[in-house]
C-alpha cells in the first residue's frame, strides 16, 4: 500500500497535498484516505460530502483552498462534472494540480480528456488505476514520466504484478479481447472468505486452476502491452447470440459530443432474447428529442456495429449511484423490466429512482424506443 501510494502518484511527502474523494467506507478510501497517504507521511485532505453540495463546484473551491496537489476521483464523478460544465472548475484556481488520478471502473476517452484539458489544465499526468476490493491496492497503472499514457488505458502493470488476458480455456488472447487474469501473487491480496475456504477457491481459482486468479473482468492488450479493461464480464448483453459489453456500448454512447453520461443494461426482448436499453444524461441544459436519439443510435452504430444500437433510450437527469459513484444497473434492470426494486439504502439520492421510474412509465405509455 505505501509503495503504490508513494510510486504510482509520485508522492513528495514534504510538498504535497493529496486528495482522494471517494467515500472512506469504499476500499479506494481505505486503502488511498486512511492507509496509503498515512503510511507516507504526507497531508491529506478528507471530505465528507456529496460533490454537489453546497454548489457543484464545491470540490474545486476545495482543491483552491486546501491547495491541493494531487486529486483522486472515479470516472462517474468526472461524468458528472462534464454534465455540470466547465464554468464551476473554471472559477477556481487550479494550478496547484500536478497529478490526477482515476479508479473505480474504465475511464472512457471524452472523460480522460476533459479532466485532462478542464481540470489538470493540459500540465497534469493521469494516471488511470485498475485493482479490486479483492487485491487491497493497485495492480495496473501508469508510473507517471515513466510510463506514456494512452486516455482509456490503465496501461501497464505495477512492478511485481504479472496479469494476463486469456481465452476461455486459460490461453494467451494476444490482441482480442479476453479475460483478465493474474498469475502471480501480491503483496496485498486476500487469502480466503472468513470461514468459507471453499467458496474463495471457487470464485477466484476454479475457472483456471490453482495458478492462475481470475478477478472477473474482460480486457485486452494492445501491441505495446498495454492493458484496456472492458468491464465486468457479467456486464454483457445478448443480442441475437451477439455477446456485447455494456462498458464498451456505454463508452460509444458518451463519445457523443452531447451526451455526458450513460448506463447500459439488457432488457428481455421477444425478437432478440435481449435489447439494448440506455439510459442517457445530456450535458448542460439539452433537452432530449427524438432526433437526438436517432443520432446516437446511428452515432453508436458507426462505432460498434448496428447490433449494439440501444433499442430504447430514456432520458435521465442522474443515474442511481452509490456514495462511491458506482452506477446500481441492477435498479435500473429492476425498473427498465417493471420489478419491484431492491435495496436503495446505499445510493447517494434514492429520490433519483421515483424519478426515473416515473420516466419509464411515460416512455412505455408513449411507446417510445
């Protein structure tokens, strides 16, 4: 933990302010609020609050105040501020930004940018971080003015760590997309499930054998080794036998320049076994007509294939998401298919549900999509 902490964000303890704004109750706040920074000795900022509040630009005026140097946030929170718009980042002075940081899931292109060009003025290196509550720290990301960094890549792994992207029966995918795979053990990883060794082997060695830890996500390697994860490999949907990421469909929707934010699911269809369902948040005040879901419907088939365009789309003003900024596409499979909902007790606004499932309603009663 120190070591990933000191190398990965390149830490001077003495001159740095570093700031990770996950919740502390996720394992990104454990491991980079409480145990990463403390172990290094360096100043800390802690925020307990929602990005929002009081005013959208609260988290800048924090950065401005506190001066910080290094800021660590999850791609949903950047989607969010890209929705928000730039005036809030540009009323505060950023310059003492020298580094920023990404976790959680795959940042896609327009996002690395805009936090590249909006927040870290074009001066700051990112460094997009892959690992898991499993593995306890970083195991794939850049070292910054070592490693050159490609925006939606975590790029390489972190010195000692040895994944692997593999086929189905546990091969060297070479440059098609596969199943990420780790092949060495880590200093941080956990040894078992608390009184259930059976299903520790089961979730993470059964698939490959006792050598190889599948962590559950599909990725690729490029031609120069770095690593581009996919997302969950449960994340996908069926279309007429055609598997296709939600992570990859999402990421083609929001590479539209009016879209700031998207969440995939599959949705029972009768003619395809599954249907895209997307739901979309524009960016600042657009309004969403039908015309603009005619264009990202073409939009996503230019960079997919027409397979992947969402057969219905419904116009969202926020997504449920956890105090974490994790997107809950269980709840919107549970509204988009009209069950009852689950727990909503760990989203950061559950009132975003009865707003979205009234818009539901509405889109169905106009057999929109």
């Amino acid at each position: 933990m120190a070591a990933t902490t000191k190398l990965v964000f390149d830490l001077k303890p003495e001159e740095d302010v570093f700031w990770c704004s996950a919740d502390v109750g996720w394992v990104t706040g454990h491991s980079y609020i409480v145990y990463g920074p403390l172990a290094n000795g360096v100043t800390s900022v802690m925020y307990e609050g929602a990005p929002d509040y009081p005013h959208k630009g609260i988290w800048w005026e924090l950065v401005e105040r506190y001066r910080a140097s290094i800021f660590y946030t999850a791609p949903t929170a950047i989607r969010a501020c890209i929705k928000w718009g730039p005036e809030h980042p540009d009323k505060h002075d950023l310059t003492s930004l020298r580094l920023l940081g990404s976790v959680g899931e795959p940042i896609n292109p327009k996002a690395w940018l805009w936090y590249h060009k909006v927040i870290g003025g074009e001066r700051c290196p990112i460094v997009d971080t892959w690992w898991q509550t499993e593995t306890g720290h970083i195991l794939i990301a850049p070292l910054p003015g070592i490693t050159a960094t490609k925006p939606g890549s975590a790029t390489t792994p972190f010195p000692g760590v040895k994944p692997v992207v593999v086929d189905d029966d546990g091969k060297p995918a070479g440059n098609e997309q596969g199943l990420l795979s780790l092949q060495r053990p880590w200093p941080g990883m956990l040894r078992t499930l608390f009184r259930d060794d059976e299903r520790y082997r089961e979730t993470y060695f059964s698939k490959f054998g006792d050598e190889i830890y599948f962590v559950g996500d599909a990725a690729r390697q490029d031609e120069d080794g770095y690593f581009w994860v996919i997302g969950r490999v449960d994340d996908v949907i069926n279309v007429s036998g055609h598997r296709l990421s939600t992570a990859e469909v999402e990421s083609a929707i929001v590479s539209h320049p009016k879209v700031a934010e998207s969440a995939v699911i599959g949705q029972a269809d009768e003619d395809t076994g599954q249907a895209i369902c997307a739901f979309v948040t524009l960016e600042g005040e657009l309004e969403g007509t039908d015309e603009l879901i005619a264009e990202i419907r073409e939009h996503v088939a230019q960079r997919i294939g027409k397979l992947a365009r969402p057969k219905r789309v419904v116009w969202s003003d926020d997504l449920p998401k956890t105090r974490s900024g994790k997107i809950m596409r269980r709840l919107l499979r549970d509204i988009a298919e009209g069950r009852a909902l689950g727990d909503v007790t760990t989203l950061r606004d559950p009132d975003v549900m009865a707003e979205l499932e009234a818009k539901v309603k509405e889109h169905q009663a106009d057999g929109a999509g």
